[in-house]
C-alpha cells in the first residue's frame, strides 16, 4: 500500500456516551501504525436529504462527509439499531453518499455492539444500503462483539479485553484486504 492508510469511523448514534461512538474511539486507539483513523463527527450537523441539493447546491456538511469518504481508503461503521432498522440520522448520512459516489468501490467495515438477541436489523439494512452503493464490503473484518455500557472507560473507549482483541483481529483483516487491493 505504501502510504499509511486513512480510515473513515462512522458512528451512527447521536447519543452522547455511545457504546457505538466508544467502540469506535476503541477502534481509533488500537489503530497500528502508521494507520490514521479519523473519526467523522458531522451526523447532527448534516441536513435532511434532499435531491434538489445533491448536485451543485451540496450543503457544506454533506460536501465534507463526501470529502472524507473519498480521501479515505476505507470506512468503519458503527450503528445502533432504531426500530429494527437504521437510526434515520444515519441512514440520513448514506443517503448523502449515493449520489456522490464516494462509498463505491471503497472497502467497509462494520462492528455490530448491540446486545445479544438485538442490531439484525441495523445489521441487516447497512449490508443492503451498502449494497445498494456498491462499496466493497469487507466480511473478514465485520464483527458481531457486544459491548455492556459498564465497559465504557472514563476516556471513551471500551476495557473489554475480548472486545479489543476483535478490534485488533479486524483491523488485520482490513489491513490485509487494503494490501491485497493496492496496486
């Protein structure tokens, strides 16, 4: 690959003290070097989707969302599950990617946090959202690892040593598909 990979974590939870935002930021400590994990932190600012405005008229918040995705080699999502589906505000931020074009071909990633018995449906969703706009799924390094909220350190990241050694087994498997891909 040459230069150091640049990740992309999206969370898709607006709640403050996220288990999915923790496992992320869990996710950005346990980067090997020289990876750069960037966390994207504009879901609450992004406006409802709106075809009119996904040309020319891009809100600035959807241009940088866009921006992010396309000067990254990969994406890491992380979602809690609404309803049996995705959170609107996160399926709010997919939807601005369609038209850009930024998630095709981009290799993805997911950790599903939710408790045992709950997130299929988010599960599910994302793995047809993100089929829909053509982004290179990564299944090696998709994980299913709950995350009890009492594991959530005072610094924003998780403690579990199980759930750290998914992270750092996924982050191998990323790295390996990015490696295999360049070149």
């Amino acid at each position: 690959m040459g230069e150091p990979a640049r990740v992309v974590l999206i969370s898709g939870s607006t709640r403050g003290g996220s288990v999915n935002t923790a496992a992320l930021a869990t996710v950005a400590a346990l980067a090997p070097a020289p990876v750069t994990a960037i966390a994207y932190d504009g879901l609450t600012a992004l406006p409802a989707f709106n075809p009119d405005h996904d040309g020319d008229d891009l809100p600035d918040e959807a241009a940088r969302l866009r921006t992010q995705i396309a000067d990254a080699d990969a994406v890491w999502l992380c979602t809690p599950e609404y309803a049996g589906t995705l959170p609107g505000s996160f399926k709010n931020l997919l939807d601005w990617t369609v038209g850009g074009g930024q998630l095709y071909g981009k290799p993805a990633a997911w950790l599903n946090v939710a408790a045992d018995g709950r997130g299929q449906g988010a599960h599910d969703t994302l793995l047809t959202v993100l089929g829909y706009v053509g982004a290179d799924i990564i299944g090696a390094a998709c994980r299913r690892v709950p995350v009890d909220r009492a594991s959530v350190t005072g610094d924003g990241t998780v403690a579990d040593p199980a759930f750290r050694a998914e992270v750092t087994a996924a982050w191998t498997a990323l790295l390996a598909h990015l490696e295999q891909a360049a070149p």
